[in-house]
C-alpha cells in the first residue's frame, strides 16, 4: 500500500512537470518547424524537422529586432526607474518609525485592486502632447507604474533583514549616514535589489495592452506580436512567442532564489 | 545630524515614489472617468449608453464573468494540490519547484501562442485525437462556431500559466505556519485530511486572500491570450476597450469599458477582504 502510494505521488509530480514543460517544448517545435512543419499531418511529436532557418527567416522580417530592441529598452528603464523610486521608499518603511508609514503602505497594498494597464487609455493623449507616444520611454513610464509598488515593498523587506546594529556601528566609526548606506547596507541588500530589479524587467517585457495602445511604429515585442496576430503565418507566430518566453524563463531561473521570500514577504 | 533634518528624512525618501504614482496612477484614473463621462466636453452619459448599446457588450461581460469563475477557483485547488505536494517531497524539490514555476515569467500573449500550438487545426492535440481514432482529420477547435471548445481552452491557457503565482504565494504562506501544529494534531491522532482542513487551510488565509485578490482582479484583465487563440471569436471586456481605442478610435467607449473593469476589480477586493478576514485573536 505504501509502495503504491509513493509510486501515485510520484507519477503526480512528474504528470505536472510534463504539463508545464510539454507544451514549451511544442511552441518550440512550431517555431523551429517552419511552414512545412505547421502545416505536417498528423504530427509525431518529435523533432524531426527542426530548422534553424526557420527562426531565422523570422527574425530578419523588417520590424521584429526593433520591436525587441524596444522591449528591452522600455523594460530595461523600468527596471532602473522601479529600483531608484521604490528602493528609497522601501528604506524609509524598513528604518525609520514615522507618520503616515502604515498610509503609505495602504497606498500601495491598494494599487493592487486596479487594473493598472488599462488606465493607460487618457494617457495616450498626455503622451502625445509631451512627445512621449509611440516611444519605449512612454511604454517604460507606465510599466514602471505596475513594478514600483512591488519594488517598495520588497525592498522594504530586505532593508528589514540586514540588522539595524551593522548600520549603528558605521555610525560610530564616523560614516555618515548615506556613506553607512553605501558601504554597509547596500553591499548586503545587492542580491535582493538585482532580484527585484528583474523581476520589474519581466513585469515589462511581458505586458500587452498599455504597450499595444500607446505605440504606433515604435512597438515593443508583444505590441508588434499582438498587432501581426490577424495576419501573419502561424509558424512566425509561434517564433514569436517562443521569443517572449525565453528570456523571462532565464530571469526566473536567476530569481528562483528570491521568489519565495519576496512574495513570503509581499503577503502582509 | 540634526533631529529636524532627521525626522524629514523618510519623507523625502517616500516623495519620489509618491509623485511618480500621483502622475502616472492617480491622474489616469481621474482622467479615465472624466473620459468616459464626458463626450464633446460635456458631462454626459453617452459613452455608457454606447456600451451597453453595443452588440458584444453582454457577450463580453458574460465570457470574463464565466472565465473568472471557472479558471482562479481551478487555479486555487490545483496551486493548494501542487503545494501540499511540495511540503512532502524530499528529492529535488528545488527542480520540482523551479519546472513549476516557469509559467510566472511567460506573458499571456505568449501562453495563448503556446496553446495555439497544441489546438489549431493541425496541431498535437488534434494529432493525439486522431491516433486515438476519436477524429478522422485536421478539426477546427477556435472558431465562432465551436465556443465550448473555445472557451475550454482559453481556460486551459490560462491555467497552465497563471497557477503559478498562487503556487509561491501558498508555498510562501506554509512556510510561515509553524510544523508543530500540525504535529501536536498528529499526536491527537488527526488524519493528513482533518489537518489540512482544521489546520493547514485556517491558517493560510492571510495568503489565500493575497493570491486570490492578485488572481482575480488579473483574470478579469485577460485579453492577450484570448486574441492569440481565438482572435476576436470570443469577445472579453478588456479586449472591447482595446478594440474600442485602437480600431474605432473612440476613447470615451473605452474609457467607459476600463470603468467597468475598474469597478469589477474593486468590488472582488472588497469582497475577498470581507470574506477571508482575520479575526483579531488570530492575528500573530
């Protein structure tokens, strides 16, 4: 009876990990399979006609590596604009007993409850009168606007983990405050800070609709991959796709680490 | 350092945030209700009128509706399963954990190209049907004409994608809860499933109301994956606001459609902050 358990528990975890790995490796197939291999019938399932002209073909069409170029642009900026806004923030909240700190936090626990992205519509007609539409800039700043608060609280949480005795100790040893900062509490919190600096990465480069709207020409990657959708060939699409899914799957690998004890953390 | 300069301190650490949020939160969302009512600079209901006039308003409003309530109770179950799962294994759960959690970094655009993969006409789904003799050839799941099917698998999609984040932030909330519980239970002679109904679940509220607030006001936003499977054959509120902007150029029906999400997505937290309170004596 044990033995059979231990075999069902078994089989149940393996059975998830296909779930979640199979159809990668499917949207995989499709984009190194090229027409011939989307157009196969019926298909085995093996990578038998993997083509690496395939991927290639796509990313020469006019428009793709500007579209990604444009990703990482907008996604890079709102990675350091997270960071530089929210991590002063978490700061005060892990240091500092003040007015208004519990405020503040409601604030940001709150913007939780809106959909953000969507509120991009009215902006669409701000960017245009301070030269910001159709720009990775624009995209950048409301992508920035859905990490921040993520950004304060898990800040927040690492400042709290570094003992507040490390810091004092500077103090004493004539530092002042910022060069304490510097020396001693930012070397610790480095690890924790790049862990969230890309988790905002992904937030960006991942986000459709608040990029769709407020780029024309200058789209970011899953702006151009939703506005080709309609018209182009299925297996362009699926190199599209397998585009986006790769580097954010590499960034949560590198955050595997921190996962946990950010969200652990965000729950409060 | 002085005690003044001191005590102003964190508040000039909080300001660049709080600006930043003003200007690119707080002023949308003034001016998306502004937008949506007012048309011509006059205060008017127009654009309501408009919405609700429109022939996919109540297909939408029904399809995220039904969406919701299927796919964030799916993914609560199956997130509660997956980490119950975890807390017994001992051997590479580190990869168990990791392989599970892929989905957290794949946007909803790229899980519906995914799912295309498998459901087109000729994709590995149909291909497994036909070996299993159930079809005869190449079938068509996404179109107008097949909602269920459609239906099922957007709700596929988006399970396979976004259980993942309830994942970690269940697992993040049983690390919180201390072993001994659950064993001075064992020692009463509880069985696994008293613990986890009497024990494991009370205790995990705090993160169930997390993740279920996350999920739900997310869920309601769906919209990419839908359009990367079934174009427009399944029409869903987000996507009506986006059609509305984009293609009919008309940002106060939009607006108008962003309202009713906000609205939506406002009412759920409110509800699951009601439901899912901690008493006070429970409270840590």
């Amino acid at each position: 009876m044990n033995a059979l358990r231990r075999i069902v528990y078994a089989t149940g975890i393996i059975a998830i990990c296909a779930w979640v790995l199979v159809p990668i490796y499917f949207i995989a197939l499709g984009a190194f399979g090229g027409r011939g291999g989307v157009f196969a019938w019926p298909k085995t399932g093996l990578p038998d006609r993997v083509l690496l002209g395939a991927m290639q073909r796509f990313l020469e069409i006019e428009g793709v590596w500007e579209a990604a170029l444009n990703s990482v642009i907008a996604a890079g900026l709102c990675m350091l604009l997270s960071i530089a806004l929210g991590a002063p923030a978490g700061y005060a909240l892990a240091r500092f007993r003040f007015r208004g700190a519990n405020l503040y936090r409601l604030l940001i626990l709150m913007t939780r409850a809106f959909p953000l992205a969507i509120l991009a519509l009215p902006l669409t007609v701000s960017f245009i009168r301070i030269g910001l539409y159709d720009t990775p800039y624009g995209v950048a700043l409301i992508h920035t606007a859905l990490a921040l608060p993520f950004a304060a609280l898990i800040t927040s949480s690492l400042f709290v983990g570094i003992p507040r005795e490390l810091e004092e100790a500077a103090w004493i040893f004539g530092c002042t405050r910022w060069q304490a900062f510097l020396k001693v509490v930012l070397p610790l919190a480095l690890p924790g800070i790049a862990a969230t600096a890309i988790f905002a990465f992904v937030i960006s480069w991942n986000e459709v609709f608040a990029a769709s709207i407020l780029t024309v020409r200058e789209r970011t990657l899953t702006a151009y991959l939703l506005k080709i959708l309609s018209e182009s060939p299925l297996h362009y699409r699926f190199a599209g796709g397998l585009l986006l899914i790769v580097p954010s799957v590499v960034f949560i690998f590198a955050v595997r680490k921190y996962l946990f004890a950010m969200w652990g953390i965000a729950n409060r | 350092m002085t005690r003044a300069r001191t005590s102003l301190l964190p508040y000039l650490l909080l300001a660049p945030s709080l600006l930043f949020l003003a200007a690119l939160f707080l002023v949308p969302l003034l001016q998306t209700i502004g937008l949506s009512l007012t048309e011509n600079g006059e205060l008017s209901p127009a654009n309501y009128q408009r919405m609700v006039g429109d022939l996919n308003f109540v297909p939408s409003l029904r399809n995220t509706f039904v969406l919701v309530l299927v796919v964030v109770p799916a993914q609560v179950v199956f997130a509660l399963a997956m980490a119950t799962m975890l807390q017994k294994l001992r051997l590479g759960r580190d990869i168990v954990l990791w392989i599970w959690t892929i989905p957290l970094g794949v946007s909803d655009l790229a899980a519906g190209l995914v799912w295309l993969a498998i459901l087109q006409d000729r994709g590995y789904l149909n291909s497994a049907l036909m070996a299993l003799g159930v079809i005869d050839g190449p079938t068509p799941w996404l179109t107008y004409e097949t909602p269920v099917a459609l239906f099922f698998s957007v709700v596929a999609a988006e399970v396979w994608r976004a259980t993942a984040i309830v994942l970690v932030i269940l697992v993040a909330g049983l690390q919180l809860i201390p072993r001994e519980y659950a064993e001075a239970a064992e020692v009463f002679g509880a069985r696994p499933w008293t613990i986890f109904r009497r024990i494991t679940l009370p205790l995990l509220r705090p993160s169930l109301q997390t993740a279920l607030i996350l999920r739900t006001v997310l869920a309601f936003e769906v919209f990419a994956v839908v359009y990367a499977i079934g174009g427009r054959n399944f029409p869903v509120l987000v996507g009506e606001a986006f059609v509305w902007q984009t293609d009919n150029q008309n940002t106060g029906v939009a607006a108008a459609y962003a309202m009713l999400v906000v609205v939506i997505s406002l009412a759920s937290t409110v509800f699951y902050l009601r439901a899912l309170r901690t008493p006070p004596e429970q409270q840590p």
